[in-house]
C-alpha cells in the first residue's frame, strides 16, 4: 500500500476516516449497553474491550514496524498514540456543554486507571538508564509492563465498586441504557466484535495512506511515527470518544482514552518480543523520552481535574482540558520542526 501514488492515498484516508466515524459512533453505544448488561460498568468496560479495540490500528502499526527493524518508527507511533489520544478528551469536553468532561467522569476507577498509566509510563523511562540489560533479547522492563498492567487492571475492578464520590452527572452515565433494551449479550458481542474488526481494517488503512502522504513531506522517521502515524491510528479513539461523551457514557469516554493508553504502553513490551536486534528499549532517542515525558505531564493534568472536578471552565472545558490542548499542540510544534 506504499507503493500508491499520493492521489490514491488520499481517496483511502477520506474514505476510511469515513467509515472509522460510522463504525466508531456505533461501538461506542455497543460498549455503553454491554457495560450494562454484563455488570462490568463503563470503567471496566472502556479500560479492556472499548481501549483494546480501538488502540487496534496502533497495535498492528507498531508491531509490524518493530518486525520491520524500524524500532524508532514502532517506539515513536506507541508513544505518539499515548499523547493524542490523551488530548482527543479536550476536544471530547468541548462537545459536552452542561459541564466539563472530567467533572462529570469523575469516580475511583477512572483515578485508578490514570494513576495505573502514569506507573506504566515510568517503566520505560527507567529502562533508559539500563537499555543493555535484556534476557533471550527483551528487557527487564517489557515484563514488568505486563505484570504491571494485570496488577492495575485488577485495582480497577476493585475500584470500581468503591463509592468514593457521585455527582449527579456520574450517577446519571452509568444507567444511560433504557430498561427496555432486549438485545442478548451474545448478539451484542458479536456486533461489538465486528465493529472492532472494521475499525481496526479501516484505521490500518487510514495509517498507511497517511504514511505515504506525510512520506511526501520528507519527514523524518521520528516525525512520522510520532505525529502522522499517531494522528491516523487514534481517529477511532477520537470518534468513539465523542460518541460516548453524545450518549452520557462519560465514564467510558474517559476509561476508554485512558485504557487504549495503557494498551499501547503494554504494545512496547510487545514490540520488544519481535524486535530481534536487542532489546527495543536501546532505540529510545530523546524524542521518545519527551513523549514519555510529555505524556506523564498530561496524564497527572488529567488526575487533577477528576480531583478537582470544576464542573464549568473559561469556554466551557476544565482547565485541564485546556492545558492538555496546550501541550500536546506545543508538542507536536516541537516534534515537527526538530524532526
């Protein structure tokens, strides 16, 4: 798909970013109804089945560039994914003008599951001191990634049940689903499975047409991977995102953004798994420690604002929405013209 001319490529992300806002809309009122009705709630239910499918495009990118001996494209797109992603609830919270995003998602699991990030982000930046070290070729850090996310995942289910605090709009997002809805789980499922595997087709299609347009920018590969890359593989996010906020659903909005997050942290363990070079970790640059960086920032700006939970902001978003714009728009400045 390369291999298209730069005409070609642009029909195909047109049409696919089409197809991603159709197929996204509707998953994300699937995950709604299926966090009803199998009791997971929306924090669960966005941190597992609604963050892993959407963060599909990104997976497959990442690992098939590490399989490919680009480790700074697979590094960088992980990463790039993290920090759009995390700034797409900004734009989430200017759709939503009863209150501010955070506000309304406020609850113990959604702490949990930024706080779970923050800890999985750190783990890569330690492996920076010691990038050598590796057994059978993966490093240290890649398994305790893993362990680290099956330990946070089940601190989020146990968060979940703990009260801490409602507010009347969090009370209200989690019965959004009428009592009538008839639809079996089984049939749910298979709609929600479908969908997933249409909007992972359609986001890896957006992201190889987006590779051959920015490819005709003469960016680097770090460029690419981080901004381009990234922008295209979490359109899904984005949508469904959106979608969530349109339906109340704002704990699955949020626990959404937050579990693709945590997903493409855990792709860099995978990534160092078929990366036969050594260990994967030795190709982190100084962009890919801002962007661990960067991303650490914007998550803890992120905690505070469910803490604080200001429930209307100057233009109507938190003021953590807007920093989260602000820095990631001031991160992309930097990684695009140092690229």
């Amino acid at each position: 798909m390369t291999n298209l001319s730069l005409e070609i490529s642009i029909v195909l992300f047109i049409v696919s970013a089409a197809v991603i806002v159709v197929s996204g809309t509707l998953i994300a009122g699937i995950a709604d109804r299926l966090a009803q009705k199998t009791k997971l709630g929306q924090a669960l239910m966005g941190a597992l089945f609604l963050g892993f499918s959407t963060s599909l495009p990104g997976i497959v990118t990442s690992i098939t560039a590490a399989l490919g001996n680009y480790p700074v494209l697979a590094l960088s797109n992980a990463l790039g994914d993290i920090a759009v992603q995390t700034a797409f609830l900004g734009i989430a919270d200017l759709t939503y003008l009863e209150a501010n995003l955070e506000y309304a998602a406020a609850s113990a699991a959604t702490l949990t599951q930024g706080t779970l990030l923050i800890v999985l982000l750190s783990i890569p930046l330690l492996a920076t001191a010691y990038p050598l070290i590796n057994f059978w070729g993966i490093h240290p850090a890649s398994f305790g990634l893993v362990i680290t996310y099956i330990f946070g995942l089940r601190l989020v289910s146990v968060a979940y049940s703990s009260p801490m605090w409602k507010t009347h709009d969090t009370e209200n997002n989690e019965i959004s689903i009428e009592e009538k809805d008839s639809s079996s789980i089984i049939k749910l499922w298979m709609y929600f499975i479908l969908l997933a595997a249409v909007l992972a087709v359609a986001g890896y299609v957006v992201e190889q047409a987006g590779v051959t347009i920015a490819d005709s920018t003469n960016l680097s590969e770090n460029a690419v991977g981080s901004l381009f890359t990234a922008i295209c593989t979490s359109l899904p996010e984005l949508v469904t995102t959106i979608a969530a906020v349109q339906r109340r659903a704002f704990t699955l909005a949020v626990s959404g953004v937050l579990g693709g997050n945590s997903f493409d942290v855990l792709v860099l363990a995978l990534c160092d798994l078929v990366y036969r070079k050594g260990s994967i970790y030795q190709a982190l640059t100084e962009h890919q420690v801002f962007l661990l960086a960067l991303t650490i920032l914007m998550t803890a700006i992120l905690l505070l604002g469910l803490l604080r939970r200001e429930k209307h902001g100057i233009g109507n978003i938190g003021f953590e929405s807007f920093l989260l714009l602000l820095l990631y728009l001031g991160g992309f400045l930097l990684v695009f013209f140092s690229g």
